[in-house]
C-alpha cells in the first residue's frame, strides 16, 4: 500500500521557467492538499481539491500558479515563469474523507537560480 | 484564520514534560496535531472532533476546548524521539463539508538527555 508519491523530489529552474510539482494520493483517496513551506517556517495552505474540481484556491496567488486534479492521474501544482521567491518545499497530502487524516508526500524542494 | 501556536519553542530534558497550545479566533468544527522532524514530511498525530474531546497516543495525548476554540498537546516523560516541531491544524465550523485545513506556525521542541 504504497503511500503518497511526490515527484520530483528536487527541481531546479531558472527564472523564467515552468515547474510542474506531482503528486499521486494514496490509493482511495479523492482529497489532495498542497502545502508551501520555506525553511524553518510553518505549512501554508495554498489549494484543496477533490477529483476534478477545485474546492478552495484562496491560498494560492492570483497569476502564476494553477493547480488540478483529474478524473485519472495524478494531481499537478504548475508554476509558470518562476521567480527566486518561489524557491521552497512544496508538500501535498491526501485525505480519504473530509476532516480525515492527512498522509503528506515527502515534499518536492524546488530552487530557482 | 492561521490558529495560533504558543509558546513558540520549548527545550526539555528527557522526562520531563510539556504543553503545547492551539487557539483560533474562529469556531472550530476540529482540531488535528502532526510533527514534523527536520527534513522529514509532516506525520499525523490525532484528531480531536468534540468539544471537551481528549485523546491519547502513547504518552502524548490533546484536549480540545470547543467554547474557548482551543487545543492543548500534552507530552509526558519525553523522550529524545518526540523532538520536532509539532503543528496543529483547524477546521472552521460550518463550512459545510468544504472547510480547509488550516496550520499553525508550529511549535518546536527539543528534548535533550
């Protein structure tokens, strides 16, 4: 029972480029979270979605950032034209039910140069 | 909407114990408690769904005050393995089975021998 799979682990983009974060829940669950941390600092929220729809995007910035979560496959956070400041771990969790546990992926570091 | 953790870092000696604290300015309809340790994805801890709520897992157990919008972790005895930074989450009330799951800024503790 494999567990919640991130991918890359590591990205490294120059400014400019797109970075596309995945993350595939643990098998059964329909609720993915994505999560932005920088060093030493907490979790900030940025989306919640369930299979195919977007059910809260407020912490997510208005240009730039897009996330989804198809009927097949696996969830996709997408930052176009990337910039120093996005430079952070990026965590996504999934959820069988709402207000159930969450089970976070290892995270994916991306650093822009 | 961020609950708000305190204190903000604690250092123990193994045996000793500790309070963390969890208070929102919103009704809550449930708190959660993760750790995470350096480097490391955030691991779950319990959840507490009821006013007056108190829950355990091994020496560490959370009670969740509905009225007051607040939760407390307790650590008894500690041992090296529980340090971390502990983070709670909340989920507001009434957001009809949509409400995000939001984290404090963490709390991070270090139990020395």
């Amino acid at each position: 029972n494999a567990g919640v799979m991130q991918n890359p682990r590591h990205l490294v983009r120059r400014r400019g480029q797109e970075a596309r974060l995945r993350c595939s829940p643990m098998k059964g669950h329909s609720h993915v979270y994505w999560y932005r941390q920088l060093p030493e600092e907490g979790l900030k929220f940025m989306v919640y979605l369930q299979k195919e729809n977007i059910i809260d995007e407020s912490g997510m910035p208005k240009e730039r950032f897009s996330a989804e979560f198809p009927k097949e496959g696996p969830s996709i956070l997408r930052i176009q034209q990337v910039v120093r400041g996005d430079s952070a771990a990026y965590f996504c969790a999934s959820q069988g039910q709402y207000n159930e546990k969450l089970f976070f992926g290892s995270g994916t570091q991306l650093s822009v140069l | 909407q961020q609950p708000v953790q305190s204190p903000q870092a604690v250092i123990l000696r193994e045996g000793e114990d500790a309070v963390i604290n969890c208070s929102s300015s919103k009704a809550l309809y449930s708190v959660h408690w993760y750790r995470q340790k350096h480097g490391e994805a955030p691991v779950f801890l319990m959840i507490l769904l009821k006013g007056g709520e108190q829950k355990g897992h091994e020496k560490i157990s959370a009670s969740f005050n509905e009225k007051k919008q607040q939760s407390s972790l307790y650590l008894t005895a500690s041992q090296l393995s529980y340090s971390g930074t502990y983070f709670c989450g909340t989920v507001h009330a009434g957001s009809s089975n949509t409400g995000k799951l939001i984290f404090g800024q963490g709390t991070t503790l270090q139990v020395k021998p």
